[in-house]
DNA sequence: TTAATAGTGTCTATGAGACAGTATCAA
DNA sequence: TTGATACTGTCTCATAGACACTATTAA
C-alpha cells in the first residue's frame, strides 16, 4: 500500500520525489542512555530478537527503533518512548547526537536513524520495571568498546555519545545529571573523574561548580564516620551550566 | 494505538523490505550553507517550486531535498549533492547540523531532515553556474531572521546553524573556512568579527590564531597603498583547530 | 612626510592549578 | 585522640585583554 503521503509528493514535480521509486530510507531512533556508577560509566544496551528475518539477532543494541508515525509527534518524544520515560525521574537529560544514515547500515535497505544522548542518574531506567526496562541491562562502556559485537552501526554511536559526553564535561555541567539528587560535590567530583579519566583538583573543582551558579543546597547528607557533606540539587535542571573555560592541566 | 510497523518491529516478522508495507516518514537532507561577504554573514537559499501540491511554492527555502536511496550512498554524500560540491573547491566545511523531524512540519506527511551546516568562501558555489547553483541566491542571514517567511521549519534550522557557527568561533578555527585562500590575518578577523558581531583585540587574534598552528603562510598579497600583509593558507584543511580557551571580553 | 594598514612589545589582572592547611564527624 | 572525609586559604604562574608602539608600503 502507499501512503497518501506518498501519493502527493508524486503528484508533485519530480525533484520533489524520486521518479524511479517510491523506496524512502527506512527511519528510526536510537538512544545512547548513559550512567555512571561502580566507578565506571555504564550504557543501557537491549538485545536483538531472535525472530527469522531480523538482523544481527541476539546481539547487544542500543535502545532504539522506528519511528512510529502514528504515535510520535516529533524526535524528541519518540526517543523519549524508546527510553520509556515514564520511569525516569526528575533530572533526565536528553540531546540529539546525530544521526547516521546510508545504505549498509541495514540489511533490510537504506536506513537512517536520529540518535539521541540520555544522561541518567542509576535508579531511573533501572532493567526490570517493565517495557523495555525488563530486557535492558547496564553494561560497562570500557567492557563494550573494548569487545565491540554491537548491532548495526551502534558501536560508533556510542563512541560519538561517550565522546560527546567526554568533551562536554570539559566545560558543562553535564555529568551533574548523571547522578541521583541531592549528591554531594565529593560525589559529583567523583562522576567527573570517571568520565574525564582522570583525577581534578579538589579546590579547583569546588570553586568551580560553586561559581556557577547552577547547584543549591540541600541540606546535609549523613555519611558513615566523618564530617556530613553539604547535598546539593540543581537550580534549573533543564538548563546546565556552561564553564567559562575548560578544565586542563597546567600547560 | 500500535502500527503494523511497530508490530513488525516488535514480533520480528517484518519482511526483508518494508517499503510500502507501512507509513515511513519522509526523509531530506538540507544544507546551511554561510559565507562572509560585502561585511555580512550570508546564506544560499534556493526557491521553492511553484508547481500544484507543492508546500511553501514560491517561498525561500534551504537547498535540499529528499533522500534518493538509489543516488545517495549516505547522508553526508547526499548533503553533497544537494550543494553541488563539484562545483565547491578547496576548503569546504561540512558537519552535521542536527535533525528535525515530526508530524507537523511538512504538510505532506509526518518528514525528518538531516541538517548539514556547510561553510564556504564567496567564489564556491555562486549562483549562475549550473544546477541548484542557478537557481540558489545569497542572502543577507541577519534580514533573513528579520523577515522571516522560510518554507518549512528552515528558519529555526538557519537560527541553529548560525548559531552552531558563533558558538564554535569562540573556541575554533572554523571562520577560517568562509575566506578563500590566501587570506590575510587581518581579513580573518573581519570574518571572526562578522561571526561574532563584536570586535576583537588585533595583537590578542594573532597570537591566538598563529599560535595553533593551523596556519601556513603563502608569501605576501599585494595590497591596494600601504604595507603588504602576509597570505595564509589551512595546514589541514579537513581538520579545523581549537583554541584552548574562548574569547572573551575581560570578565 | 603623510596616510593607511600590518604587525609587535609590554603591562596587568584574572583565575586556574597545586597543595598545605583547617573543620567536623564517629568510634 | 585518632582516623577519615569535608572543606578552605594561599601562593604562583600562564595568559588573555588592553593599548601603545614600530614597520612597510604608495603617493
């Protein structure tokens, strides 16, 4: 069947639509959901189905799929979809990341899909609470880029989300969305160091998120034996903060 | 409600082609293209057509269009296309821009675009040699966002590409692809200060500029009656540089 | 010499990085 | 008091910004 769509760019001229066919790529979205805990960043990665007929079954993928014209309204609320979002609270970060498209990346034809970056802290999306939760699992990123086997062409969209996040933590507040709140600047140190691979200055780094403005207090957390650390929540969570220069080691 | 597409998804029957089996949404790629000239930031904007059934006829729009699956072996190579890039010489910039996509923005069906931001000096691409060229024009981009009347959603696509060009200018190269070559240093601060819409400290811009290597110089252009500046040329003109910190004004 | 533009020297304040110090809790 | 972690003070140094200066051409 072809869609009214369809037939009205064909009735259009035809530089509005390929003359030869009516092939359009097939469309999807794809989310690079990361996190950070156990001292490593994590991604949540579903498995392929099995089923005759569909590609790479089994193997590991990034969230993800068609676009559904009948339910989505635009990008962004399908990505949201794909990730459920339902059960993510509170300070869930979404940004488009790109997209790849081409005529190998899909066995069944020319495909395109939007990927998106999602930045969450653990408890939310946890594997387990129904839809695509139940199939998902967190998986460490080092692990994954080291074994690669990734469906499609996810490996170097993760590799584009996990550089994006990398060289966003240069100068934003980014990784700040991927913990739970109220975390604490030791924390939120923490989280940097895991995602820069390596360690920050302790002074440096508190002036540094204090002077921008973007954290409030939250009253004192209780820790195990030693001096109570201030929490923090952020100010505005659907706007993070930009450094006025980046991180760097002396030189 | 569930599609076919989805259910296909899902179950994993979906036959080898879906082509007409279900609702694709429509797929294009268009192009941003900037340059700097006659003191101004500069878009190439082409004119819809004004045939039956077609959206926006008559109206200014991105050069674009749909993918052509049997054409385009990916989406960078069909952004190519839609610009024409044999006609392009040198040192043109190219980068994704973004996507947009949804069920309201083309009135023939739920669409997405990949958005390419192109930069290119004045002689590439000029209006009058053939193909999309002939029927492409520059325009001022500041009475662009003034007026308004883009087709589609191409003026929120033309603000984020401009956008995308300013941002990056605080801390790369990327002005640098929107002169042809040589140019001089002086002329590459008019084109930063065309970017950036404020001026910028002449001794501060060289040693920022020369002092990231990206530059080689290609002996000295004549000028019109006073001392004749040096000629420069990109090192590597398929990677742009950045500078360790942004410009700022003190504060 | 003058006009005009190209290019350089120099001073200063900012603020990040380094690191040593102090504060506050439990046991 | 000790240990552990949270937090602060201070010194130094690179460098961007500001701006005055010199250089090189044509007329």
């Amino acid at each position: 069947m072809v869609t009214k769509a369809a037939k009205r760019a064909k009735a259009g001229t035809g530089r509005a639509r390929p003359t030869a066919s009516f092939a359009l790529p097939l469309a999807s979205v794809d989310v690079v959901a990361l996190s950070v805990f156990e001292q490593a960043l994590q991604v949540l990665l579903v498995r392929r189905p099995n089923a005759r007929g569909e590609p790479f079954p089994g193997r590991q993928a990034l969230p993800g799929g068609f676009i559904d014209v009948a339910v989505d309204v635009d990008l962004v609320s399908c990505a949201r979809r794909k990730l459920h979002d339902k059960t993510a609270r509170g300070s869930l970060y979404l940004e488009q990341l790109g997209s790849w498209g081409g005529a190998a990346r899909d066995p069944r034809g020319w495909s395109a899909t939007h990927a998106y970056l999602a930045l969450l802290p653990k408890d939310d999306a946890l594997p387990g609470n129904g839809g695509v939760g139940a199939e998902a699992e967190w998986r460490r990123v080092d692990e994954v880029l080291r074994k690669g086997g990734l469906a499609f062409d996810h490996l170097e969209i993760l590799t584009a989300g996990v550089e994006r996040l990398r060289s966003k933590a240069e100068y934003t507040s980014l990784p700040a969305y991927l913990l739970a709140e109220p975390f604490t600047l030791p924390q939120l140190q923490r989280t940097y160091e895991v995602v820069l691979g390596r360690p920050v200055d302790k002074s440096g780094f508190r002036t540094r998120m204090l002077s921008a403005q973007f954290l409030v207090e939250a009253g004192y957390v209780e820790g195990d034996s030693n001096r109570p650390p201030m929490g923090y929540r952020l100010r505005e969570p659907e706007t993070p903060a930009f450094f006025p220069r980046t991180f760097s080691p002396r030189g």
